[in-house]
C-alpha cells in the first residue's frame, strides 16, 4: 500500500489520530482543508454533523495502526482470562494514542523557533543602540561591534543549506534601530540568494547595518521623508547620507561599505539623490541596499496610516516603480520574498483568512500561514505549510481593513513589519494542520 492509498471508513469508527479525506466541496465543510489529521473528539463530533456515512482513510499518514490492522491484532491475540460461569474475556487493551501529545510537541517547536527569532532580533537591536552611542567617541570600538553582529548573522546564513524568512511579534526590538537592523537582515538574505561571497555579505551586511547611521543628530522633524517639507527641510534630511559616510569613514569602514552608504538611496532611473546616479553608475552593494531601503519603507513609513502591507509594496515596486531599480535585482528580492511576503494577509481559495508568517526563499510560491480559525485558540494555532497542501493555495492578498472584525483580531496583522532568518526544518516534523 503506497502512502496515499485510502479506504472508504464508516464515521462511527473515526478516532483521533486518523488521516482523512473528505470528498466535500470547500463551502460545505468548516475545515481548512480536505485532507487533514483528526486532532481532537471535537472535530470527530463536527464530522459525524455533516451527514456523511463514510469518509477516506488513509492508514500510511494516520498515527493509529491501519484500521485492518487492528481489527486482525484483536482478533490473534490469545485469550489469557478465564471463561468460567460464561464470563466474557476481558477486552484488548488498545494501544495508547499519542496524537495529542504529538501536536502539543509541535506547537511548543513550532513556538520555540519563533521565539528564537524574536530573541535573536531584539539582541541585534540592543547591539545596534550601544554601538552607534560609541561611533564619535569610540568609533574603532563601533566598527568592531558592528563587524562582530554582521559576522555572526552571514555565519548562521552561510551555515544552513535553507534559510526561511520569519515575520516577528509586534513590538519586539529596540524602537530606534527597527529600521537598519530589518534593512541587514533582508540584505543578508539578499546577499546569500545572489550567491555573494562571505566577504561580499559581509560588506553588504555593514553597509545595510550603517546606512543611516547619519540620522543620530537629526530631530524626528526631519529623520524621514514627509509631505510638505520645506527646501531646507529635505536638504538637512538628505544631508545624513554624507554624515553617514563620514562617521563610515571614522570608523575605518572599507571602500566598498562606504560606496554601498553613499549610494542608499539612489535609484537607477537617476530619480534618487544626493548625486541623482543611475545605471551602471551604482555598485553592485548600492543596487541591493538601495532597493531593500526602499521596500522597507514602504512597509514601515515615518506615518503608520501610510504604510502598504508586503504583497502591496512588492506590487508597487514591480508594476509601477520597476525602473527605479536593477532588474536582476528586483527580480532576485521578489522571488526570494514570495508574492505573499510575511506580514501579507490572504483568503485562501476556499475563502478562509490567514496571514503569512515565514517564506522559505527556496520555495517562494508555497508560504507558511497561520489560519482563521475559530475551533481553535490563537495561541495554539499550528502553522499551515502550503506546500504540504497543493490544493489549497492563495485566492488573493487583503488590506488588514477588508478582514471581519472576528478574522481582524485573531490573525493581529502587524503594524510594523520586520523579519529575522531561522534555520529551515524538514516540514514533515512540524506536521500538518488539523
């Protein structure tokens, strides 16, 4: 028997732990999929309520032993109890489901590697705060922090064969240092898929971690882009792109890094400043960080009302501001972040809601979602791999105002977004949603 053969099972002999497939349409049952593991004697309840008389069963995806199985184990064994007075035999004791314990194993995994990236990502923003408070008066010492938190994250990225990409919780890290630590870690990420060398992603990852490393003396008047700013307020805004290279060059930053920081905000249409490049004119570091410094503002802008959630941002820079960048850049961040990067909220084809919530750079198309659910707590939702399921995919990408109030609160779409790596899992032991 291959692993998707089924077998027709009446509902009264349904157990957790069962593989099932329904052969309902989407909108006659409120599961998230057709296809799923029984979790729980509620579920059980809510398929015997759909007036069914069978389901498929598949034995080879199931944790019990196949049904036949079983049924021939109880029929073999030997009878050990007494038969006097017409005494019946004492029952079979069946063997232990673990089923439960098996997904609540799951969850606590599931939840240990979100943790990790959360802890991983507010240390890296502690880090950057401390080393920008040295760079004028200490700045060898800054540099050398700086090198030491890029080295660790290119070593952990060069260290795993995968690398998926996480949306973080709301509110973690340092207020102040959101912005370029975000900017290094989508560099990074960057650097890795354009096959850098460990060198190159080291240059890259500095000249993203200090970019706006300028901005320090800047009141929050002029720290960011705003409308209807003066002549004079753009000029002193604009002016932290030099004070960044200045420090840069305090600090003993390589050539390279300070090209890289001297090009963040020029585009290869020409429309960026402060030297209005285009074209072959900007490095190979300038083209990448340019386009990451971008994307990210438009996901986390200085106003919140103005901010586009990921798939939005991706749509803008790919349909209407394609020549603002390199072309192979482009194309390399989007397949990289997916057509649903994490923090985009979805309905699904059978018109449930979900949020992405990681992106495996190697299998950009099929995201990882947490879905609407309300049979099951937020806090214990498990996260559906869409890879695992080919037959659910995406229908289409909401604004977080388009989602009922219920959906709304459940999947709490993030008011800034920012993401951190972890190291990619085999999906088959996270396990798939029941």
């Amino acid at each position: 028997m291959d692993d998707n053969t089924a077998i027709p099972i009446a509902i009264d002999q349904l157990r957790i732990g069962m593989y099932i497939q329904l052969g309902l349409n989407w909108m006659s049952h409120p599961f998230p999929v057709s296809s799923f593991r029984i979790a729980s004697e509620s579920q059980i309840e809510i398929l015997r309520g759909l007036g069914l008389s069978e389901v498929r069963y598949v034995p080879a995806k199931s944790d019990p032993a196949p049904l036949a199985g079983m049924q021939e184990k109880a029929a073999t064994v030997p009878d050990t109890q007494p038969q006097s007075n017409g005494t019946a035999a004492a029952p079979v004791p069946a063997e232990p489901d673990d089923s439960a314990l098996r997904l609540r194993l799951q969850l606590l995994e599931q939840h240990r590697r979100l943790e990790a990236c959360d802890q991983r990502f507010m240390a890296a923003t502690r880090n950057y705060r401390k080393l920008v408070e040295k760079v004028e008066g200490g700045p060898t010492l800054a540099r050398l922090e700086s090198e030491a938190l890029v080295t660790d994250c290119v070593q952990d990225l060069l260290d795993n064969t995968e690398s998926v990409i996480s949306l973080l919780s709301e509110g973690v890290g340092e207020r102040n240092a959101l912005h370029p630590v975000n900017v290094m870690v989508l560099c990074l990420l960057m650097g890795k898929a354009q096959g850098l060398s460990p060198e190159g992603m080291q240059d890259l990852g500095m000249a993203a971690l200090l970019h706006d490393i300028g901005k320090m003396r800047l009141p929050d008047s002029v720290n960011g882009p705003q409308a209807g700013m003066t002549p004079a307020e753009q000029a002193r805004y604009r002016s932290h792109v030099g004070e960044s290279v200045r420090l840069g060059q305090s600090m003993g930053l390589s050539s390279g890094v300070l090209l890289a920081i001297a090009q963040h905000h020029e585009m290869a249409d020409g429309s960026g400043f402060p030297l209005r490049l285009k074209g072959e004119e900007l490095c190979q570091l300038g083209r990448t960080l340019s386009l990451v410094n971008h994307y990210e503002r438009l996901c986390n802008p200085g106003r919140s009302a103005a901010a586009l959630t990921p798939h939005e941002a991706l749509s803008i820079m790919f349909a209407q501001q394609k020549g603002c960048f390199d072309a192979v850049v482009l194309n390399t961040f989007i397949r990289m972040m997916g057509v649903y990067p994490p923090g985009s909220v979805v309905q699904l084809v059978n018109d449930r809601y979900a949020m992405v919530v990681s992106v495996n750079s190697s299998r950009p198309l099929r995201p990882r979602v947490i879905v609407h659910d309300t049979r099951v707590p937020r806090d214990e939702a498990l996260i559906l791999d869409l890879e695992t399921v080919p037959e659910l995919g995406i229908r289409r990408s909401l604004r977080p105002a388009q989602l009922p109030r219920e959906a709304l609160e459940y999947l709490s779409p993030r008011k800034r977004i920012c993401y951190f790596f972890e190291r990619a899992v085999n999906q088959a032991a996270v396990g798939e949603r029941t």
